[in-house]
C-alpha cells in the first residue's frame, strides 16, 4: 500500500485502501499497523487533522480491528 508521509511528531505515514477500507499507519518508531473496516470519511478527517497522532488515538486505535504488519 502506497503511504504519504506526514508531518508529526508521532506518524510517519499513512495510506489507506479504499476498496479493503483498510488504514495503514506508519509510526516514526518504524511500527507499521493496518486499521480495518475504516471508511473513507474518517481517513480524510485524519489527513486534515492537525495531529495526526492525537486523531488516531482518540478516534480509531480502540475503535477499529488492527493488526501489526511491520
């Protein structure tokens, strides 16, 4: 899955896949997980977000089916 870095202090990328609504999330510490059943709407919500680690703890860590892939 392609990913589009970001700046943060916390992420390093993220893609996602809208046909499998899986969410895939680079941290800077090299640990990549995927997120599964995300909708579209929810990741263009991160991508604006102006945290991109504040959003994804608040609103997908515990909320989503996950599993690390990397």
């Amino acid at each position: 899955m392609d990913r589009q870095l970001v700046a943060s202090s916390n992420v390093a990328s993220i893609g996602y896949d809208e046909a499998s609504a899986t969410l895939e999330v680079q941290f800077l510490n090299g640990a990549v997980y995927q997120y599964f059943n995300v909708g579209s709407d929810l990741h263009t919500q991160l991508m604006a977000a102006p945290s991109k680690g504040q959003f994804i703890h608040a609103y997908i860590r515990n909320a989503y089916p996950y599993s690390r892939v990397g």
